[in-house]
C-alpha cells in the first residue's frame, strides 16, 4: 500500500472524503482502512469512514474520529 498524507484533517465534514477514503490518526498514525474495517471496535470490512458510529474513536489511542487526517492512496 502507497500512502501518502494529503494535507487535509477530515475534521467531521464528509465531503472530504468518500466510500474508500483511507484516514490516519493524528496522534498515533494508526490508519482506518475501509476494506479492513475494524475489529477492536467489531466494524466489519466495507465500512467506509463517514459511516463509522459518531462515538468511535481510534482503537490504538482513542483519538477523535474528527482528528483524523484524509490519506491518499
């Protein structure tokens, strides 16, 4: 996988984003990728970002959902 940070902090708005947006964690680095989903918060694969429940946080550091950085691929 080739990442590369876009400069953009996701910040809550979805337009910034869509259905396979990767976005990283500002705080850890930790990468939500929609293909793999998330198994500490029990998120299946598929779940795109903006979908993610408003409650979730970064399941390495607990950062915010809004504190995540769009990542482009």
């Amino acid at each position: 996988m080739n990442m590369t940070f876009s400069g953009g902090s996701y910040g809550g708005d979805d337009s910034k984003i869509n259905d396979e947006s990767v976005l990283e964690c500002k705080i850890c680095w930790h990468i939500y990728d929609p293909k793999e989903g998330d198994p500490v918060w029990q998120i299946p694969p598929g779940t795109p970002f903006s979908q993610l429940p408003d409650h979730w946080t970064c399941p390495n550091c607990d950062g915010a959902k809004d504190d995540f950085m769009v990542v482009d691929q």
